[in-house]
C-alpha cells in the first residue's frame, strides 16, 4: 500500500510504498499525481525493491528514495538509497550499505539516517549526508538506528532507536 505523500514539482506529487493501481494505471512502488492523472514514475519498473520504501525527499530538482535492497538498473548490489536527477536513476557514490529509514532535504545537503555503516567509501556509523556529488560523516556517527530527521532553528536533529530515548 501507499506510505508516503511527498510534493514534487510546480503542480504534483509522488507517492510511495508497494505495488498498487490507480485507475487502472499499475504503479511499482513509485507513481506519481500531476495535472489531475496518475501515471508510474519514470523507470519505477525497472528498479529492483525488496524492503520497501520508506523515505523520499528532494533536494533541488534531484528526487531521492530510500530503503532496503534498492537496485538500480544494471546494478547487482543492494543498497539503502537511489537518486533520480530527471533521466535515469543513480547509485549516488554507492549509496549507503543498510537500510535507509528517513531522508530530509535542505539546502544543497541530502541528510540520510537509519541502519548503516558506511556511505559511498566513507565510514558513517548510521546518519551522513550527500552534497556536491559527494559523501560526507557526521563526526562518529549516532550508535543506533536513526528513524527521523528535522532541522529545528538551523540545527539538524536526528531521533534515534534507543533504551535511554532519542539521540540529538
């Protein structure tokens, strides 16, 4: 089913989750809705997903989806995240080597947080970010798995699985 509602260009949005239809239109966990019709996101199908998607942002024009197992076409390595910048879906780097549970955009960054050890050939223990075409680390990292991002008076605050509450 559909998990997430996310506005995408002047006059649409991208919904995500599993495989559904609308109106007849089959959808492969990205469709879209704009100017009043529904249609599947370029090359959704040609994507390999075998966790799901749990998070997508925008970060300019660029489109980002995260998850679990995502393949891009021609690619035989799962990753936790994919970019879309118009033509063909990217590995971005290498993408992150876990599952990806929340992206946020903001500014030129793309923040990524969830269960993961390392983003393109950086070490980043479960939160880093993608800027310039490049990866970059967090200091060490937060110890367990991040499951959301904000940025709260310019700060960027990451909530993460934890006995003693969420980290910041």
């Amino acid at each position: 089913g559909v998990g997430i509602v996310h506005e995408y260009g002047a006059s649409g949005c991208v919904i995500a989750g599993g495989f559904w239809s609308e109106t007849d239109v089959p959808m492969h966990h990205l469709g879209s809705w704009q100017d009043g019709e529904w249609s599947p996101w370029p090359q959704a199908f040609s994507l390999t997903v075998n966790g799901g998607v749990r998070a997508v942002a925008t970060v300019g024009p660029a489109f980002y989806v995260g998850g679990f197992g995502l393949l891009a076409p021609g690619s035989s390595t799962g990753r936790g995240l994919l970019g879309w910048e118009g033509s063909a879906w990217s590995d971005m780097g290498g993408g992150v080597n876990g599952s990806v549970n929340c992206l946020l955009g903001d500014g030129n960054r793309l923040y990524v947080g969830g269960s993961f050890k390392q983003a393109g050939t950086q070490a980043a223990t479960n939160i880093a970010f993608w800027e310039d075409n490049q990866w970059m680390t967090l200091g060490d990292g937060l110890p367990d798995s991040v499951k959301a991002l904000a940025v709260f008076q310019g700060q960027l605050i990451a909530a993460a699985s934890s006995a003693s509450g969420p980290a910041y």
